[in-house]
C-alpha cells in the first residue's frame, strides 16, 4: 500500500445525519477534501486513532466523501466507527490518504451477522443470507473492506439492525480477477487484511454462535467462493487422481456451495458419504485429509475401524455416538448455520461387515453397523456431517450402508496411469530437484513407463530406495566415523535403476510364481508349434487393442510333458501385460475348500484392480480335484466357482486374459467345463522327423548334432513323444561316452 499526501488532523464529531451512518464513510469539509486529496480518486483513507491511546487499535481504512455540513478541520463519525476505532468526540485523529494497490481486489469476503442492540423480537424464520448479501453489495460495493472492520445494515422487511463484521478478505490483482470471472480454477486469491470491494465480489454471511437470530443459508456466497480452491493436485501432494477428484466434487461437493435455503427449496438434501475403494498405497487416507481441508470445515475426525470396538458391553457403540456428538449439539444450537464436521473413517471393513457374517457370538459388529446407520440417516439425520470411508474391500461392506442417503458416493481410487505416475514421481523428487540433488540424467517419463501397476506408495518406496543407494556412496564403511560428503550427494539414474530391481509392485509380474517353469525356454520344433504360438499372440493381442473384446479365456491341452505349462508361462511372461499371476494346484495344497475358493477368487480380484492382466491356471482339472476312478469325484465348490470367474466379465476399463492348461480334456468335457473357455489348443507332440531334427539341434536343448541328429530324427519319424521326454532321453544318454549317445537314447 503507497501513502502520496501528507496526513492531516482532524477534530472527531458526529456523522451528519442518520442516513450518512448507514454509508459507512467518513465526512470532512469539502475545502479539506480537495486539500487532502487534490482531486484524486478512489478517495480512500487510513484513520489512524490519537497518539495517547492506550491500546490502540489497527489502521482501517475507510472511504472519505465531502460534506457542507461538516465544518473545517471536522470528521465525522457514525458511534459504530467510533466505537471501533476506539475515539470519543472532539478526539484527534489523523487521516492518511492512500491508494490501494492493484493487488487489493476482494474476490470473497466472509462476514459474521449479528444484531446490533437487543430487540423484544427476532424474525421467527430468520432472515436470509442471500438477501443480507445483495443487500450490503447495494450499500458498500466500492468501498475497502477491513478484516475485523464492522457495518451498520438495516434490514428494510423487519427494520433490525444488524452488525456485520467482516471476518476474512481474499484478495486478487485485477488481471487475476478477470480469469477467475472466466472460471479459471488455477487462480488462487490470497487473504489478506483490507479489500476493495467491486461488483464481481462474493459475499458470505453467517450468523454467530449463540445469537438469537438465525441466518439462513449462511456461508454460502455464490459460485465463486468455491474457486478459492487451489486445484494444482501436485502442490496438495496427490498425483493421478485429478479425475477421482473431479468425480468427488462434483457428486459431494458443489452442493456445499449453494445456500441451505436454496437446496431446501429443491428439496434436495447434501450428500453425507463419500466411499474410497481400491488396492492399499493408492492414495485413499491422503485424498481423504486433502478433502478435510479442501472444504474449509472443521479440523476432521480421522478414526480407524478397529479403534471404535472395545471390549466393554454397549462401549463400541457409544464411541460411534461421539463422533458425532458435536455435529449434533451445533446443528441444534445453529441450525443450517452449523460448520460442516468430517468424520473419516479408514478400514471400514473392520466395523462395518455385512451383517450376519461374523463368526462371533456377541453380535457386536452388527449392532455398531446399526448404530452408524441410524446416525447417517435415522431418524434426525444429521446434514452438517459428510463421512469419508476408505476400505480395501468393498465387497465385504453392508450393502444398507451403501445405499442413496449414506455413503452414497463411491469412488475407485486405483493404480495410476503413466500420467499420474509422472505426477507422483515429481511430487516425491520435488525436494531434490529443488535443492539440486537429483542428477539431470533422471528421466521420470521413462521411469513412469517403466512402473506400470505401481501404486502411489511403492512408486515413493522407490524414491526412497533409490536415494539410499545415493546416501550409500557417500559412506565408507571403514572411516563410519567421518561425516558424509552432503555436497556429493546426487541420486542418478542408476540409483533407480537399482531401485526398480528391488522395489516391486504388488501387482505386478509375480515372476518368482514362474521361475522353473520354463527352464528350457520355447523350442518351436515345426509348422504345427509355431502356428499354435502364433495364435496365442493373436489372443493376447486382442484383449490388449480390440474395442470389443475385454476378456479371453484359452485352454491348452495335451498330454503330460508336452510343454503346455512351459508355454502358458512363456506367453504370460512375454506379452508385455502389467499383471501376470499363476494359479496352480501346488500352491493349494492343505487348503481346505472355501479358502482355496477364496485363494482362487482374490486372484481373479487381483487381476480385475490392473487396467491389463494375465491370470495362468496350471492343470485346471487338479484344481477342483477331479479323481477319474469310479465313481468320479471332484469338489463342486471349486467347479461352479471357477466357471463363474472364468465367465465373469471384468469391470470396466479392465481387460484380462486367462490362459489354463489341462492334461485331461475329456474330464473337461464330461464336467461342462469347457463351455467356459473361448478357445481351445491343442499341444502337439513331437512326430514328423523335421520336427525331432529340429527339436535334437535346438539351442536350448543341444541334444545332438549333425550325423547324430540326422539319425535320431529319421528313426524317431512318425513315433508320438512330448517334448519334456525328449529332453530327459537326451540328457540321460549323455551320461555316458560321447560315441554311444545315439545308442543310449534308442535304447
């Protein structure tokens, strides 16, 4: 703020008249005006209170209009200002003309309304805050607006007076306030201690706590309150969920910005629950706090599900009534005038399980899920409460809780894109790139393409992982006494590339699930095995582009030691899919038959949370336990369940590809089983004398060559041998001398 004129001193009086106190100006001799401000506008001014004040209180600014009536050397003051700036008649009191800068543009101030003097009566309905809003923008829209600064309003219908003390003032540059009038979200306004109010100011009024009079709709401007929110997610620290969190506002949140009064009329009720769902490190407890403080209520309640449940009789419920007790006890005091209260709730699933699911015998979990219905939305449900659930498991929730009217908006918090993998590697490197730690060959593109199906939180253990490689090279373990060298500190590429080798995702490519299943690699040993891998790629290739196609089962079928295990693996492993899971029976031994279902199952749910999966189910026949002996036996829990997951489309934006295997395709058949797949291969064996000459010679089997191979593959012409056998023949001859291998294999 710039001071040009030299202050002046005048003599306080009374305002003029009654209608000059309802202006809320200053008024001095029109000699002294053109004196103080020599024709410049706007005619703002700083009073400043009498030097031997006490306590004096802060500089306000006022605007300074002329008046024939007010004498020379006069100023007067309405008994509201004089009150405020604390200064008795005939005080002196010095006028300090300024100009306000540029960057003093109020774009929403918030008031607090009150009654100026005790009245017999307050108007039984209230009055709104809407119409107090237009009304003081009709009074006082030019003037400056000063954080704790008072105004006289009179309300026309009843004839109240009314106090209305300005509480805060966000401010902007003119050029600022032109793109946010043009719905630019990324501008944010700065508060600050005075404003110029202008016609595009928002206002927001509400009443106090504790006064009889009741303010309708308060806090509740219009629309451009809620642009105060700064959306630049990677300041908040949240990358990849700029779409989640556009979801959130527009379904919770818009609707807190409209008057109570207004939503009333559309007889439309706020929404009170928000549900975040999805895989754990995600980002759901982070967007959960960020909400808290996007919607300018009250610090949020953060409370985790086991903490509710106590061991005490009736104690668990009673820990759900206080947390909204103080909602309760302000909506009763206030009204629609109450502070929004968070409550966030994080593993949900702990407290709130279906009921009738528990294998207890206390019933507890039902009656806490009960008591948090009837406080959602019983009988005086509750609008100034908005809960924020999060669970990993949402299929394990009560359905009732889920419904319109409780935690009605869900939203899927899922892995991030490359997009939102870029966001959260700038986020957690911001530091370093700041202070000149990260080296400048650190690409975070390609490290995000390289992170596919990594969640927020392993994608910053790999910022963590990589900078400890840094920090390692800085510290001699022989001289640990020595300090390091913080200077030399640089994390490099390197560093994450040694971090991704250690850092892996949950889900991702379970490789170790695969290791010895293709110990021996792919021998292509003819026309028939190249077709069939072919054909396999073209499977997977369609799940991955096809507009149409979401999900494909295959089977692959053969006798024992064909190579139908070794080659699922290889096409899993190969196509490039972010998610690759095995299923096999070895890895359900012991299990008793509902928990291999739900070891089966949360395979399936796994593979449904990565945007492109493969899921590889090794001797499917084994895995229901089918017996071929008389009479035939096999679990039909794990039959009917398996062909509804294999029939089960997955949810959108998801894509998934199955690939089993089976050694016993009339099994398959005889169980119905085979309807469930798309498509069928047969594994052919090794027959043809080009296809044994080219499986002896290849590289990963090196059985034999030249004459040698010659002679095996023409007298092993037209006999029927998998491949696996082949291999161990091979490797049992050469136990021998060399000069009998041939002989040996025959044998």
């Amino acid at each position: 703020i710039s001071f040009s004129v030299t202050p002046m001193k005048f003599s306080v009086k009374k305002s003029p008249s009654n209608e000059h106190s309802l202006t809320n100006k200053l008024f001095i001799n029109p000699a002294d005006h053109a004196t103080v401000f020599n024709g410049r506008q706007p005619t703002f001014a700083r009073l400043l209170p009498p030097l031997n004040a006490a306590q004096p209180p802060a500089p306000l600014f006022f605007q300074i209009a002329a008046d024939a009536s007010v004498s020379p050397g006069e100023i007067g003051l309405s008994s509201l200002q004089r009150r405020q700036v604390q200064v008795a008649l005939d005080d002196t009191v010095t006028l300090e003309p300024s100009g306000l800068s540029a960057e003093s543009v109020a774009v929403v101030v918030r008031a607090d309304v009150d009654l100026l003097a005790k009245v017999k009566s307050v108007p039984g309905d209230g009055l709104q805050a809407d119409h107090l809003q237009s009304l003081f923008a009709e009074s006082f829209v030019g003037q400056p607006a000063n954080v704790g600064q008072q105004f006289l309003l009179i309300d026309p219908a009843s004839g109240i007076k009314l106090k209305v003390t300005v509480s805060s003032v966000s401010c902007v540059d003119a050029e600022s306030l032109a793109a946010l009038l043009q719905g630019d979200k990324k501008v944010t306004p700065v508060e600050m201690p005075v404003g110029i109010m202008s016609s595009s100011t928002s206002f927001s009024f509400k009443g106090v706590q504790g006064s009889p009079l009741r303010i309708l709709g308060g806090e509740s401007g219009n629309t451009h309150a809620g642009l105060m929110l700064d959306w630049d997610f990677e300041k908040m620290g949240i990358g990849g969920l700029d779409a989640e969190f556009n979801a959130i506002f527009r379904r919770a949140f818009a609707s807190r910005l409209y008057p109570p009064a207004m939503l009333a009329k559309l007889g439309w009720n706020p929404v009170r629950g928000v549900l975040l769902y999805g895989p754990p490190g995600t980002g759901k407890t982070l967007m959960a706090r960020q909400i808290g403080k996007m919607l300018n209520g009250r610090e949020p309640k953060i409370v985790a599900g086991p903490e509710v449940l106590n061991k005490f009789v009736g104690q668990s419920e009673e820990n759900i009534r206080n947390l909204f007790k103080e909602a309760e006890e302000e909506q009763e005091k206030r009204g629609e005038d109450s502070d929004l209260h968070i409550i966030i709730m994080d593993e949900l699933d702990a407290i709130c399980r279906s009921r009738g699911t528990r294998g207890d015998s206390t019933g507890v979990g039902d009656t806490v899920v009960n008591q948090l219905l009837a406080k959602i939305d019983g009988v005086n449900s509750l609008n100034n409460v908005l809960i924020i659930g999060m669970t990993n498991r949402l299929d394990m929730i009560d359905p009732a809780l889920l419904r319109p009217g409780r935690l009605e908006v869900h939203i899927e918090i899922g892995l991030p894109d490359e997009h939102g993998r870029v966001q959260i590697f700038n986020i957690h490197t911001s530091k370093m790139r700041e202070n000149g730690f990260l080296a400048d060959d650190v690409n975070v593109e390609s490290l995000a393409e390289r992170t596919k199906n990594y969640s927020g939180a392993e994608i910053g253990g790999v910022v963590k992982n990589a900078t400890s490689w840094a920090m390692r090279r800085q510290v001699n373990p022989k001289e640990l006494e020595k300090p390091p060298n913080i200077d030399e500190l640089i994390i490099t590429m390197e560093d994450f590339e040694n971090a991704l080798t250690e850092v892996k995702p949950a889900f991702g490519v379970s490789k170790k699930d695969f290791d010895g299943l293709v110990p021996n690699g792919i021998v292509l040993h003819g026309v028939r095995m190249k077709r069939l891998v072919d054909s396999c790629h073209a499977l997977l290739n369609q799940v991955q582009s096809s507009s149409k196609t979401r999900r494909v089962t295959a089977l692959l079928a053969g006798p024992r030691g064909c190579g139908k295990t070794a080659l699922a693996s290889h096409l899993a492993l190969s196509a490039g899919y972010p998610f690759v899971k095995l299923i096999s029976p070895e890895q359900l031994v012991g299990l008793s038959e509902p928990a291999r279902l739900t070891q089966i199952y949360e395979a399936f749910e796994a593979a449904y949370k990565s945007p492109l999966s493969v899921l590889v189910i090794d001797d499917v026949e084994r895995l229901f336990d089918y017996v071929p002996a008389m009479p035939v036996r096999f679990s039909n829990m794990l039959l009917q369940g398996l062909s509804v997951l294999l029939g089960k489309p997955p949810p959108k934006d998801r894509r998934l590809c199955v690939i089993a295997t089976t050694s016993n395709i009339d099994a398959l058949k005889s169980l119905g089983v085979m309807e469930s797949f798309d498509a069928t291969f047969r594994v052919p064996l090794l027959e043809s004398e080009q296809e044994y000459l080219t499986a002896v010679q290849d590289e990963h089997i090196e059985a034999f060559e030249g004459a040698d191979a010659a002679r095996v593959a023409a007298e092993m012409a037209g006999k029927a041998m998998p491949i696996k056998k082949l291999i161990m023949l091979a490797e049992m001859a050469k136990q021998g001398p060399k000069d009998t291998y041939v002989d040996r294999f025959m044998e």
